[in-house]
C-alpha cells in the first residue's frame, strides 16, 4: 500500500530541527529512514539527509530502484551500487560518499549518535551497524538520534492507522493458532503455525506489502524471560504463551498472548486472576500526564503484593512504532509523563522459579479519554476452540 506523505510527522521533525539549530539530519537506520521517507530498505546500506527547508534525499541501493520509485515520499533518490567494478569497498561506503555529498551545502548536521540497541531493515536477521566512519564523516554533529526519538514518541494518525493493520494480523495468526493447537505438539510447531499464517496472510492482505513475524512460544514450564522457543510439549491445562511480534511494511505489534487446550489448572486460574486485576488498573489509570515514574513503582508494588517482589526482570511497558522497542520506556527511577497519542505495549508478567508463569501484554493508543487497546485478540489465559 502507498501511503500518503505524513506532513504531520514531517512538520514536527523539522519544528524540532528548528528547536535545536539543526539545518539537516543525516539518517541511516532503516526505521529512521522509514519515518522520514516512507522508504523501507533491504539491506541497511540507504541513508535519508532531511533538510530543514526543501526536499529530502534518499540513497538507496541501484537494486531498490522499484520500490523507492513505488514508496518513496521524495522523488530525490540518489542509487549507490552494490558492486562496483572500481571500488572493493562495501556498499555503505558508497552511502556514506553520498550522505557527505548531499548534506555538503547545509549547516548544522544531525545524526543518529544515540540510535539505541535495534535497528533492522527487512531482512532483519543481518541487523544494521554503524561504522566509525559514519560518524567521523561528521565531526561537529549534533544528535539527530535524540531529536527523533522525541518526535516518534507521538504518533500520527497514518502511523497509528499502521500499526493497527499489525496488531489485525498478530490477532488473526492467534485465530488460527487457537483452532490448531493440541496437546503434544511441539513449541516450535506452535511458533511455526502463527509465522506462516502472518508470512502467508498478512503479506497477502491488500493493504500490506510484506508482513514478517517474530515470535518466542513457550509451553507450561518452559514459560520464562527471554529464552528460546524449543521443543515442549504442549500440556493440557498449561498455557502456552506466545511473545509475539508482526512487522508490517515497517510498523510493529508487539503481543503475549496465552492459550489453553482443556480447562486451566488451579494454580494457574488464580495467577491469572490475580495477574488480570493488576493489568486492568495499569492500563486503567494511563493517561494524558500520568507520571511514568510513579506508574511503573505502582505497577511493580502490586505485582509484590501479589507474592512475587522483583518481578518481572523486564520493563512492563515501552513504545512501539516503526521498531518494535522504541521509547519511552516509563521506569522509577525517571521521568516523563505519558501523552496523547503515544502507542504503548503495557505488559506485567510473573515467572516461577523452575519455569511456568505468566505475561499479558497488549498494543495500546492514548487517547483523551484513557487507553485504546489495538488489538481484538482477548486478554488472560485463552481456551482453544
């Protein structure tokens, strides 16, 4: 799908721009150069100079001369070649030529000096990285990283409209999954039937280009922090959780989601129960100006009261938008208040020791009335058909 240049995040970039004495920005991580351009690279070598006044410029690869010619929302492309006959160089060298060239004749530069930890283009398994050159090129440059994390914080309507599409296609993989499971089956198998349905439908959706899923499944006692889908079986009366994320076009929907095949086990019906009303007052008493600090103490003080002090070993809610994990991530120990129209991935979670436990987490919008949940699948602990 083209979507239409989003003169409401472009206007907001360079208000900022003009707020701290940028005269261009100088972007090379391929979801900055989504949020800029509307162009989504293949391989991380593209780059966007955005100027304060005029149109941007986008380098890209002489392969992507297609799709910058279908996407782009700047009709100044500059193609770099991915090999070239005179220059044993890698293509982001080429890149990098062009980005000096381009941002040659404007004053003050920004670039991306704190991007983060994640950057991924649509290959994603080859994550972008940034040489030291990238960053000698420009010496006295100010952080473009910053600024744009500033202004991605606030979702326009389109993006928004995007994300939505991702979490409709997290919701209709779980769908399918929910119709499939069956005890026995493998954690990996479970994980490979809501990739293919979110590869397969997604991608074949008229509003979509290309819809990547990434997803961590866990089964009963293999319910943990950040370790990898493996082999368990699924158990009747255990959830099985699915950490789960969508990449639409560039835009994200980061879930857990929880299913059960049979009637749910006491021990895990009242940690649901129990789980549920922490998740519903934190979602509850988000809104325009609620202190993150004191929400996330809030937050993590019940989860104690609960019986499980410390818990979860994970931030219980960050943005999302065209990365999976981008600010703000509300913690105690900082500030900021939440604002109308962040979207937000609020998710609590309680893990036993020796494994089993349980997340709930959901894709939330800000709105002047409180919180929209984007998503259709249900919260909790979900009974297969």
């Amino acid at each position: 799908m083209n979507w239409p240049r989003d003169e409401a995040k472009l206007d907001r970039v360079r208000s900022l721009m003009a707020d701290e004495g940028l005269d261009v920005l100088v972007v090379r991580a391929p979801d900055d150069v989504l949020y800029l351009t509307n162009f989504w690279g293949m391989k991380g070598y593209d780059a966007c100079v955005f100027p304060l006044d005029g149109d941007p410029v986008l380098i890209c690869l002489e392969a992507s001369e297609e799709d910058a010619a279908r996407t782009a929302w700047t009709t100044n492309v500059r193609y770099i070649r991915g090999y070239a006959e005179d220059d044993p160089r890698p293509p982001l060298s080429r890149t990098l030529d062009a980005a000096v060239d381009a941002a040659r004749d404007h004053g003050r530069v920004g670039v991306e000096l704190s991007l983060g930890t994640q950057a991924s283009d649509r290959m994603v398994g080859e994550p972008t990285t940034f040489t030291k050159a990238w960053f000698d090129a420009f010496p006295d440059a100010g952080d473009g990283g910053a600024l744009l994390a500033r202004a991605r914080a606030i979702k326009t309507e389109q993006e928004v409209a995007r994300m939505r599409i991702a979490n409709e296609i997290a919701a209709g993989a779980m769908e399918h999954v929910r119709s499939k499971l069956e005890p026995g089956m493998k954690e990996s198998h479970a994980a490979a039937l809501w990739q293919g349905w979110v590869h397969g439908e997604g991608t074949a959706r008229p509003d979509v280009e290309l819809a990547l899923p990434f997803s961590l499944v866990w089964a009963g006692k293999g319910i943990k922090t950040f370790t990898a889908t493996a082999d368990l079986p699924v158990v009747e009366g255990e959830p099985v959780l699915f950490e789960i994320w969508v990449c639409a076009d560039g835009y994200w929907a980061d879930h857990t989601k929880n299913l059960v095949v049979g009637e749910l086990t006491r021990e895990y019906a009242e940690l649901e129960q129990q789980l549920a009303q922490v998740y519903t007052w934190a979602c509850g008493c988000i809104n325009s100006h609620t202190s993150m600090s004191d929400w996330d103490r809030t937050v993590r003080e019940r989860i104690a009261d609960m019986g499980y002090p410390g818990q979860p070993s994970h931030p219980i809610c960050h943005g999302i938008g065209a990365r999976a994990h981008e600010p703000p991530y509300p913690h105690q120990a900082g500030g900021g208040e939440f604002d109308e129209n962040m979207v937000l991935a609020v998710e609590p979670g309680v893990y036993w020791p020796g494994g089993g436990g349980l997340r709930l987490e959901d894709n939330f919008l800000v709105t002047a009335h409180g919180l929209e949940k984007l998503s259709s699948f249900p919260d909790g602990i979900v009974r297969c058909e």
